[in-house]
C-alpha cells in the first residue's frame, strides 16, 4: 500500500513539474544583448571590416515581447522592429524587409541568428539579459 501512495505522489510530483516547464515563447521574451564570443564571423580579406563587426554585435541589444513584436537597436544595422514567432528552438524575425532565422539554444540562455550574406554566413550570438 505504501509503495502505491508513494508511486502516487511521485507521479504528481511529476506531472506538476512537466506543467512548470518554460514555453517556447517565454524563453524568448526579454532582453538579449549581442556577444562576439558565440558569434561566427567569416575572415574577410578587407582591412579593419571584422573589428567593425565585432563592435557592431557588441552593441547589438534585441528585445522580444509578449505580443509577438522586437526591438533591433546597435549592430550592424539602423534600428529594426518587427514581429517573432518560434516553433520548438527556431525562433524566425520578420521586419525590415527581411527574414531572419535564429536557434535558441536548449537552455534557453542564448541564441544565434543567422545572417546570410553575399558568400558568406554570419552568425551573431545573443545573450539573455533580462
């Protein structure tokens, strides 16, 4: 009998920790600031281009709310502001003209979003930061 009342609580136990579970969408919503190191930037052979880079993603700051909307502020671009969606870890941003894919890592602590360039592939890092 007591190993029924045990198995009962643990199973509760559980099921009430799979409901506490963070959703796609909370895991996104919030701050993120750009962070060079989980960035992957291509060598280009033109002097002083990757430190500029660099900087741009260094001040790249990106906000993501609940309606769905984001902020884009720094980085290597004017201001951007659109809309998100996600779908399990790949978090898509529409705005500006353009559609940028990102993957959220599994811990939902930072992202990369994918930069497709003229022959080559940029990859900028983002923090959670709030």
């Amino acid at each position: 009998m007591r190993s029924w009342i045990a198995l009962g609580v643990i199973a509760g136990i559980s099921l009430a920790l799979a409901g506490c579970a963070a959703s796609p969408e909370s895991r996104v919503i919030g701050n993120w600031q750009g962070d060079t190191k989980l960035s992957e930037i291509p060598n280009v052979p033109m002097p002083g281009v990757k430190q500029k880079i660099e900087s741009g993603i260094s001040t790249m700051q990106v906000k993501f709310t609940a309606d769905k909307k984001f902020s884009l502020t720094g980085g290597l671009q004017q201001s951007t502001e659109g809309t998100w969606k996600v779908e399990d870890r790949k978090v898509t941003l529409e705005g500006g003209g353009q559609s940028i894919e990102a993957e959220l890592s599994e811990d939902g602590k930072t992202m990369k979003l994918s930069i497709p360039l003229p022959a080559v592939k940029l990859v900028i890092g983002l923090r959670k930061t709030g």
